[in-house]
C-alpha cells in the first residue's frame, strides 16, 4: 500500500512502472491501469508537478531590512560627496518613490500582511449563556493577550489585548472576555498559570470557549459609534497621536496588572493611541500632551502688516541667486528648518558648518540682519536700526539680540527662512540667546522648526577632548576661537543640565557630541529621516 501511494504522488511515468513491477496483485494493477487513464487524475498530476517546479524556483529575500541599507549607504555617500559617481546615486536616493519601493520590498520580506480569521458564530450551551467559540491557528508566535483572575468568582477574563498580535488581527477577543476552556479543557475556577502554560505551549489549532464581556455586546448592539447611557462615546473614536513628555517604567508601577505588558515610554517619545473609549480621556490626552500655544503676536502673518523694506530682499538676493525675491503666496515646501539649541561651547556652530559642507545645494545657514556697517563682503544684510524695528514690529523677525555692549543690533528675519524652504533648502540655525525664549520665533505653525538639543558629554570626557586643544581661530561669525578652561567646561555640564530640564518638552531629538564626526553623521541621518519619514508636529501647527 506503501508503494501504492508514492506511485500516486510521482510523475505518470513512475506509476506506469509500477503497474508493469510484479509487487502488486491483479487487481491492484486493475485498479491503477484505470486510475491513471482518468483525465481528472492526470490534470491533478500535472498540477503536481508545476506546483513543485515553482516552490524549488521560489525567490527569497536577500535581507529583510533594506530600508536601513540605504539609509546608511546615504549618509556615507553624503559625506564624501568626492567619490565617483555618488552626487548621483545620492539624488536618486533622495527621491521619495525609491524610498516607497525599498520600503514596500520590507514589508513584502517581513510579511506584515496576513489573512484575517473569519469570525466564528457563538454557540448557546444548556443554560442558555452565549458562549462563543474561537479558534486560533497559532504556531510559533505568543497569544499577544494578558489574563487575569476575577478573585471574587474566580473567572480567568482577558486583560489586554496587544496590538498588532494574533489575538488583535483576529478580532475575536476582547479585555473582558472570560476564558472558560482551552482546548476543550476547563480552566474556569483553576490557577491563572495553568491556563498561561496550555497557551503558551499550544501549537496549531487553538480552541477556547470564552463568554463574551457585556462592554463588547453592549457596543456591537449599538453599531459604530454608538453611544452609551452615560453619553460618552464607547467605539469609533479616530486613533490620536501623543508625545510623551515623561519618563515611565512598567518595572516601578505597583498598580499595573501587568509589569511584562506595560510600555516602556522615554520622554519625547511619539504614541499613538489606537483605542480610546471615553472621548473626554481623548480630549485631555490631547490637551495634556500639546507643546505649547504660541502667542497670536509670534504666529501673526497677515496681510496688514508691514513688509520689510525693498533693499532687504535685493540684498537678500545676492547670498540665494536664481529665485524670485520678494514674499510669494507659494506652498512651502514640506521641509523643516533644524534648530540646534546647546549651552555655550558645546560646538553647535561646528555641526551646523560642517553639516552645512556636506551638501551646500541642500542646507544653507540663514542670511542675519545687523546694523553693523559692511566693510567687506560679510554673511549678512546690513540695515538701519528703524528697519529692524519695523520688521520686529510686523512680526517677521525670528530672534533678535545685540552685540558689541548694545551699540549693535542683530536679528534673524523670518524671510529669510521662508526664502531657503521655496528654494528647496533646509535652513540650519545657531540661535544667539537661550531657549526656551529663542524659540518663539521658530516653532510656528509656518516654520515648523525641528529642534535639536547638542548636549555635552559628561565631564571626564570633555576633559579628554575638548581642554587640551584650542578650537580653530575662523573668520566667521559662528565661531570663538578660544580655548575653554576647566571651570567653563564643568559650566557647559551644568548649563546643559538645566537647559535641559527647562526645555525638554520642547526638544525634538537630542545629539550628545562626545565626538564631532560621529555627531555629524547622526545629524546628517536625522535630517535624511526628516525629510522622508512620518515627523510628530502640535495638533495646532496643522
């Protein structure tokens, strides 16, 4: 019989010499001479075989990953613009339809698409209790839901539903359901882990009988959206976005159900919240969680305000030629200007030029104003103090400070910010006084700053690398050109400290230069990953 069915799974040919062998009886040999005739049973062969040929020819992957490779083959070949042949392959990387196809390659090599179980219709046991059956096919991967025991009846309910797991992609559990057997076992009334290990080990078809939650049925009852006795919303509510501005640990909270289950958050992390069923948790959580609300002065942008004088834009020309001058009601490209924020010293005006220097058609540091006198050609548009005034009053100036015991004055326009993002360009600024007050100008609904806090490394290192060596005399306006004694090093430790506790919730990312080409790299990948991947903005910038 053994013989019998592997001449049916081969080719006709191997059947044909086993009906002419001499091992199988008479009417064996009957019965396979008319089996094989059968032209239904030679289709299903033949299907067989081009099934076989195609799962030995399949191509598999080379990584599942790629979206990381070229990221990193990005910010190498940016940074040694000199190479052969890269200022092309560094354009066609920079176009968002590669990076759509390296990404869809991923998802086909990670498979995060997957067929969805049907629902299963409940069951109604003796005493007429909806008891419904769900049946998983699980392998490898966890049931991706948390149980618990009711201690006052001693049920084993569903605590928390992971997202994205195989009990969530299946649509079948829900937090509340009780669990009444696994496998045709009876867990009810028994100790939690012994219904943790039978799922845990189960492999293949999982079956359980569980008792819906009456929060599911009430809410299927009343269809999407529908509206509970209390009038708050249960289901339906849109996923919210949520930055988080404070550091959480499942390990030390004593309340939680469970600590394994619990999300590790870090400040300035972004979340979205998937399931929401108060809508008035939705609108604290969003409340809570906004930035800040800019004053109306700082966003003002309307058209009664007074413009900055003609000679500001024919002089703004001259640093950004090839583009209309003069403000226009053209869209603003969708890049966003990095702001690098640090305590004095830290050497945020080195990564600002040498990120700069990487691709000088791509970043561009912003034109300043100043009533200094140019005496030579200099990086900035000389003006009167009336015309700064007049600016400052029309809301088109990001930041102004003076120089020089107050005998001049220096500012940076909001046009000339504007002016680079129509160009195509993302402005790289050094802001002079501190945060948060410097920032006012910059985290506006029409800039949409990306701020990026430089922060020292600890003490030891900066001992190592920064004390013994004096920082390079540049004639430039970003650059001191002293060396820093030890006092002003442990000054730059603390400063970074308290900067940081003041303006965490308003720093975007935080770049630590313990060492300037390394730091340099990162920001160059952050600003790649900021032009072409998802960026969290305020709810009111949009």
């Amino acid at each position: 019989m053994l013989q019998l069915q592997q001449g049916i799974c081969d080719s006709p040919l191997s059947m044909e010499s086993l009906i002419k062998s001499g091992s199988l009886s008479s009417d064996d040999k009957e019965f396979l001479q008319q089996f094989s005739n059968d032209a239904n049973m030679n289709a299903v062969v033949k299907l067989c075989d081009i099934l076989e040929g195609y799962l030995a020819r399949r191509v598999a992957p080379v990584t599942p990953s790629a979206l990381e490779d070229v990221v990193e083959a990005y910010d190498y070949l940016r940074c040694h613009p000199h190479a052969e042949g890269c200022h092309e392959l560094v354009h066609l990387l920079r176009k968002p339809h590669m990076k759509a196809l390296i990404q869809c390659h991923d998802d086909l090599a990670n498979r995060t698409y997957g067929p969805r179980l049907s629902p299963v219709p409940h069951e109604v046991d003796e005493d007429d209790v909806s008891v419904k059956i769900v049946e998983l096919v699980k392998q490898d991967e966890p049931l991706g839901a948390t149980i618990k025991i009711n201690e006052r009846t001693g049920a084993i309910l569903i605590a928390r539903v992971m997202h994205g797991g195989l009990a969530d992609r299946s649509d079948l559990l829900q937090a509340g359901d009780e669990v009444q057997a696994v496998n045709q076992v009876l867990v009810a009334g028994q100790d939690p882990m012994t219904a943790i290990r039978m799922l845990t080990t189960a492999r293949g078809n999982v079956r359980l009988s569980v008792l819906p939650s009456e929060r599911r049925s009430s809410s299927t009852a009343g269809g999407v959206g529908s509206v509970s006795s209390g009038g708050q919303q249960q289901v339906g509510v849109s996923p919210a976005t949520v930055r988080v501005l404070f550091n959480y640990n499942p390990a030390d909270d004593g309340l939680i159900p469970c600590q394994e289950a619990g999300l590790c958050l870090r400040l300035g992390d972004i979340l979205q919240l998937l399931i929401l069923l108060v809508t008035s948790l939705l609108s604290s959580m969003l409340s809570y969680f906004l930035l800040f609300v800019l004053s109306k002065k700082a966003d003002s942008s309307g058209s009664d305000q007074q413009q900055p004088p003609p000679q500001f834009y024919e002089e703004l020309g001259r640093f950004y030629p090839g583009q209309p001058d003069g403000p226009t009601g053209s869209p603003v490209p969708p890049y966003r200007p990095l702001v690098l924020i640090g305590p004095s010293g830290v050497g945020r005006r080195e990564l600002a030029r040498q990120l700069v220097g990487t691709d000088r058609e791509h970043f561009a540091l912003p034109v300043l104003v100043s009533t200094r006198s140019q005496q030579r050609p200099e990086p900035f548009v000389s003006l009167t103090a009336a015309q700064i005034r007049a600016l400052a009053e029309a809301g088109r100036l990001a930041e102004q400070w003076t120089e020089d015991g107050g005998n001049e004055t220096w500012a940076l326009p909001v046009d000339s910010l504007t002016k680079l993002l129509r160009d195509g360009r993302v402005p790289v600024c050094v802001p002079h006084g501190p945060p948060p007050h410097c920032l006012l100008g910059l985290r506006t609904p029409s800039l949409r700053a990306f701020v990026v806090y430089v922060k020292p490394p600890p003490l030891d290192v900066l001992r190592e690398t920064r004390a013994p060596h004096l920082l390079q005399q540049q004639d430039s306006l970003y650059d001191t050109g002293r060396q820093l004694t030890l006092s002003e090093l442990e000054a730059m430790v603390i400063e970074g400290q308290r900067m940081e506790s003041a303006c965490a919730h308003l720093i975007d990312f935080t770049l630590v230069n313990d060492d300037l080409p390394v730091a340099l790299e990162t920001l160059s990948e952050l600003a790649y990953r900021l032009e072409t991947d998802f960026s969290y903005v305020p709810k009111h910038w949009l």
